[in-house]
C-alpha cells in the first residue's frame, strides 16, 4: 500500500507507492507512449475497466466516464491502511497513511488526444473534474485535490489513450503549500492578492501574454522554470477552482485549447503535463490565493545543478517563449533582457 514519508529535512512530503513499478524495467525511460490496440486497450468503452467500475454510474458524461485509478497514489479504502501518522526506526522519522482519492477521467474516443480536444470537450472534461472535486471534497481526510492531464510518454502517460487524473491527499502539496505561504507574506506587506497583481502587471506590460479573452489571461511566467511553462488564471479573483460557473469553465476551456493549440503549432506535439493548483479543500477561501493552471511542456530536463540546487535554468526567456506563442515578433533574447533590465 501507499506511503506518506515526511522529509526530515525540509519538511515536504513524497508518496512511497511500490504498487506503480514493480520491476527494473518499470524505471526504463519509455520511447514512446505505446499505441493501444483498441482491442485491449484498458480504457477504451467496452473494456473490463469500463463495465465493472461502480463509479460509471454517478460520474462522467455524454463523452467521459471516471474510474478508480488500478495503482492509487491514494487510498480512499482505510481498511487497507493504518489511520494515524506514525514514527517508524525507534521514532526517529514521521509517516502517514496515503488515504485520499485516486481517479482516473477518460474521455470515450481512443483516437483523440489533448491537442486535438474541441473547446466544447475541453469544457466538458473541466466540469467533470468540477464535479468530481466536489464529491471528493465531502471525504474528511482529504486536505487537498489536484486535477492533472499527462500528455506524452516524457511528461508520465503510460497509456496511449486520451485520460486526466485527480489526486486527493490528506496532506497539502508541497508547492501549493509554498505557494500559499509566499501569497499570504505578500497579502500582509501590500493588503493585495499577489496573483491578481501578477495578472494586472502582465495585462499592462503585454510582453508574456500568450491569450486572453473576457476571464481568464494566459501568459508566460516571469520566472518560468521550463521553455514555453504557460500559466492561464482567471482575471478576477477566485480562490476555488471548484466554485467555477459553467459560463467561466467555458471561457476556461477556451483559453486552453488556444494556449495548447499554439504549443502544438510551435513544438509540434510536445509531451506535456498541466495541473490546477486551487485552494486546499480544509479551507473555505482566501483572499490571498487564487487558483490557476500551469502547462508545462518537457522540453528541458533539469541536471545535475538544478536538481542538486533546486535553482533552475531556463534556456529560453520567457518574453520570447510568449512572442512566439502568440506570434509577436521576435527580438534576440539577449537584446531584449537587455531592455527588460533597462526598463527595471
């Protein structure tokens, strides 16, 4: 069964799954994501996974349906863990019991994938996650509830079949955690929601947006930690992505599929992971944070410096990522730090 093991160190949290990869070969770095037969795909409609999971019949929709995920990360099922935190080695270490939630939503048509969703699909996947969040949150041991989409063998997809996933935790995620922790330092000095700032500052200085419409802005962050990482976070304050409208998921869904369209067009279906990071369901709201998604796209894998210094190097500036995003024109990159460092 799942782990939680505490850092003793730093204080953040890893999950010890071993259920996920049992053998050496499991740790081979795949070539590429394997094409299922249709046949035997596990998630195609008509499979095993498909008829007999329970939750079929209270989730989904006209074109997606949810499972339990076969190698939880989280265990919703206490009976199959301990229930309280725990010291192991004579009391010198901190662990917990994985219990949570651990979801799986597939999207019906085998032969699509994230690039190719329409804005009405993309709309419906982000109710279902919606919708899920909202049953999940009703279980008292989850703290926090993370939507994420693996695109590419690179980025973790095991399965060539277009699916996201909802990981639900008793503990907050580490990086929301620092999130929260610097939004609220910054809510204390300045009385303002440091995201709604950002958005503000981007909005005024145009050079890192890559799409907006009427709610929602998408840019490149400042201090973007991977070539083309593009945040897309609603333009006026909301801190529960689970409190979304039908109307707002519907501007949202836009805004992705044209943010992912232009991925597409400029690195020609890169693997890619995206995420939403929302207030933590032990909290009722917040002035201070606000939830958004972030895209990353695996085109830059971290060495030996950033992992050892968990300082990252960027090959690529930001405000030409988002130039050629948004197909602006393009400057030399040292030219234009050069008059972002003036302008400072």
């Amino acid at each position: 069964m799942p782990q939680l093991r505490q850092n003793i160190i730093t204080g953040d949290w890893v999950v010890v799954a071993p259920e996920r990869a049992k053998r050496p070969q499991d740790f081979v770095i795949p070539k590429g994501v394997k094409v299922a037969d249709k046949t035997k795909c596990p998630f195609c409609v008509g499979s095993p996974g498909y008829h007999n999971n329970e939750k079929i019949q209270r989730a989904g929709s006209a074109n997606i349906y949810v499972i339990e995920n076969r190698y939880p990360a989280f265990i919703a099922d206490e009976s199959k863990t301990s229930q309280r935190s725990f010291y192991p080695e004579s009391g010198f270490y901190r662990a917990r019991p994985s219990v949570g939630d651990h979801e799986v939503i597939v999207i019906k048509d085998h032969n699509l994938s994230l690039f190719t969703l329409s804005k009405s699909l993309m709309a419906e996947l982000l109710e279902v996650m919606r919708q899920r969040y909202l049953w999940i949150q009703e279980y008292e041991k989850v703290s926090s509830i993370m939507p994420i989409y693996n695109q590419g063998a690179e980025s973790g997809a095991s399965i060539d079949h277009p699916h996201a996933q909802i990981f639900a935790s008793g503990i907050v995620a580490n990086t929301v955690g620092r999130e929260m922790d610097g939004a609220d330092r910054y809510y204390g000095i300045n009385g303002a929601c440091i995201y709604c700032d950002i958005i503000r500052h981007e909005m005024k200085q145009k050079v890192r947006v890559v799409y907006e419409n009427d709610h929602f802005l998408a840019f490149n962050f400042f201090a973007s930690r991977f070539p083309f990482e593009t945040w897309i976070a609603p333009k006026r304050h909301e801190s529960q992505f689970e409190l979304s409208s039908q109307a707002s998921l519907r501007d949202f869904a836009d805004a992705a599929v044209e943010v992912l369209a232009k991925l597409n067009k400029i690195l020609d279906t890169p693997p890619l992971n995206f995420y939403i990071h929302t207030l933590p369901t032990i909290l009722e709201d917040s002035a201070s944070y606000h939830w958004h998604l972030e895209v990353v796209p695996r085109v830059a894998n971290y060495g030996g410096f950033e992992l050892g210094s968990e300082v990252i190097i960027n090959v690529m500036a930001p405000e030409i990522a988002a130039a050629y995003l948004a197909g602006r024109h393009i400057v030399d990159q040292k030219v234009l730090l050069g008059q972002l460092n003036k302008a400072s």
